[in-house]
C-alpha cells in the first residue's frame, strides 16, 4: 500500500499506469476503490 503513495483510511493517490502499479493494485483491489482519471 506505501508502495501506491496510501498511508491511512480515506485518503487518495493519483499514480501512473504502469505493469509496476496494476501489480501492485492487483494484490490489494479489495481495499481499494479505482477510477481512472
């Protein structure tokens, strides 16, 4: 999750599409909400 810029509940992080970070949200999605801006 430190990885994806998230340190608490409730806050946000805006990171690049990259096979990198789809890893890691892949490992946590059930904790995560993901939009796509």
């Amino acid at each position: 999750m430190r990885g994806l810029g998230l340190r608490r509940m409730h806050h946000s992080s805006i990171v690049l599409d990259t096979p990198e970070n789809r890893g890691m949200i892949s490992k946590v999605h059930y904790l995560l909400k993901i939009e796509e801006v």
